[in-house]
C-alpha cells in the first residue's frame, strides 16, 4: 500500500477526524507541529482514544471491555509481524506510521496495559503505585514522539517521562468527580488521603473542605515539580516540536494554578483563546 493509495488516505483522515473531535487542555497533533508530524501524531492519538474508550465509554460488561482490548493487542501482534492487520483504518493508517518511523510497538501495548487497569484496578495504595500506572498510561505517548523525531536518548526520555507522568496527574486532578462518578475511580493514593483526613465519603459527596483542599495542594505541587523538572526537554529539542513541548508544559502549569486558586476542587479548569495566547508568548520567549 502507497502513501497515495485512497484507502490510506481514508485511513488517516478518519484519524484526524477523532483527534479534532475530543477536547484536551493539551495540544494534540496541534498547527504548532511540523507539518510531518501531524498525522502521525493523530493516528497515535487516535489508536490510544479508541483503546481508551473500551474501558471508559458505553455500559458493558468488564469481560467485554477486556476482550475489545485484547483484540487490538493481537491486532498490534500482528502489525508487529507484518502479517494481514486489521482493516479498520486506525490499523491501516498504524500500519504506516510504524513501519515508516520503526517505531517501537512495545509502547503501543504498555498504553493497553494502562486500559486494562482502568478496568481491573479502581484504587491505588500509594504514589508509587499511581506513578506505575503513568508509565503505561502516559509516558508511552512521549516516548513514541521522540521516536518520530529521532531524539530520544536517555536523557530526553528522562524529561519526557517526568513531563507526562505531570501530565496524567493533572488530569486526574481535573476529573475527581468523573472519575468516581461515572467509574467508581480514585486517582489519588489512599495512603495520601488517609494522611490529610480525606475520606472517600468527601469525594462521593463532593465536600470541598479544608483537608480536601490540603491534598489537592499537595498533589499540584508535585505535578508541578515534575513538569519543572522535565521542561529542559523543549529548550533542547529543535524548532517547532521544541516550541510544542514548551507550550504543553506551559498548559500544564496555566491548569495546575487554575486548580490550585479556583474555589471548587471538583471544578474542571478549561483553557481558553486568550490562555494559549499567553502560553504561546511564554513559550516563544523560554527558547
């Protein structure tokens, strides 16, 4: 199959299709990118919020959310072995973008790993527990960018990892209240709400107390901490995606003071026009 072929073309439009139409406060696959990264990046994107909607969206039973998962693990066994793929166009256009960067499939099964535990596992007993899920759920995404970019070392992994990791926190501090309401999750270690008398009643009811307000500012100060740490990743890396990955980081600090000053722990902080025009002279000006 050709870059010309129409069937993937077909392919990776529907790819970006998915990827325009799901809001993040995060830019995805955004005009900020080299022009030959976007479409990657959105089949990328599009492959893991698919996977992802197998164990959030719809009600169905867990066994089956489980068995939709499984299925694009062989699909990606397969892909891996350059035998007949799936002909949705996700795999299509997957197909394409694997063997055109070598990317590493390993990291297309770890975010598997991660929807499976969104499934399986509803608590986690302590950060480092929490942290290990990230490496499945988030860490992947970066790692296949700086694949697609020729610049992963160790040391950009280092940073990229820990800008990620950041990353999924402060999306689980933005979803508190979905998370348990729709899905009986808490993203919070249990060792870190016993120690600042936060029970699971408070999150249920939504109380938005002092102790409640105490770990929240606990848990934005380390996600902090790890977006600072992992910000060199954008002064290094050239260019446009240099310029994207500051912008993400800087995303990332605008959410984590919204959530540390907005006086319900429960409110979803959203980023709006003038934000990321502010996020974008700050990153222009960080270079």
């Amino acid at each position: 199959m050709t870059r010309d072929d129409p069937s993937l073309k077909q392919a990776y439009d529907h790819c970006a299709t998915i990827t325009r139409r799901h809001y993040e406060n995060f830019p995805v696959a955004s005009l900020l990118l080299p022009a030959k990264l976007r479409r990657p990046i959105s089949v990328i994107y599009a492959f893991a919020r698919t996977a992802d909607d197998f164990a959030d969206e719809g009600d169905i039973p867990d066994e089956q959310r489980l068995a939709l998962l499984d299925g694009y693990a062989r699909a990606l066994d397969a892909l891996n072995q350059h035998s007949s793929v799936e002909e949705q166009p996700i795999f299509i256009a997957l197909r394409d973008v694997v063997s055109r960067h070598q990317l590493s499939i390993g990291h297309f099964h770890d975010l598997l790993t991660a929807f499976r535990m969104d499934v399986t596992k509803k608590r986690y007993a302590s950060f480092t527990e929490l942290s290990g899920y990230c490496r499945y759920s988030a860490n992947p995404i970066g790692r296949l960018v700086l694949e697609l970019c020729g610049q992963n070392n160790t040391r950009n992994v280092n940073d990229s990892d820990n800008i990620c990791t950041a990353l999924q926190l402060i999306n689980f501090l933005q979803d508190i209240r979905q998370d348990y309401g729709e899905n009986n999750r808490i993203y919070l270690p249990q060792d870190e709400l016993a120690r600042f008398d936060v029970t699971e009643g408070d999150i249920s009811q939504q109380r938005n107390g002092p102790a409640m307000k105490r770990l929240v500012e606990f848990q934005t100060d380390r996600a902090r901490t790890l977006l600072q740490s992992g910000m060199p990743l954008g002064a290094r890396l050239p260019g446009r995606i240099g310029l994207e990955i500051r912008c993400t980081v800087m995303g990332g600090l605008r959410v984590l003071d919204a959530l540390a000053t907005q006086p319900d722990v429960y409110a979803r902080p959203r980023l709006r026009k003038k934000d990321w025009i502010s996020i974008i002279a700050r990153a222009c000006l960080r270079r």
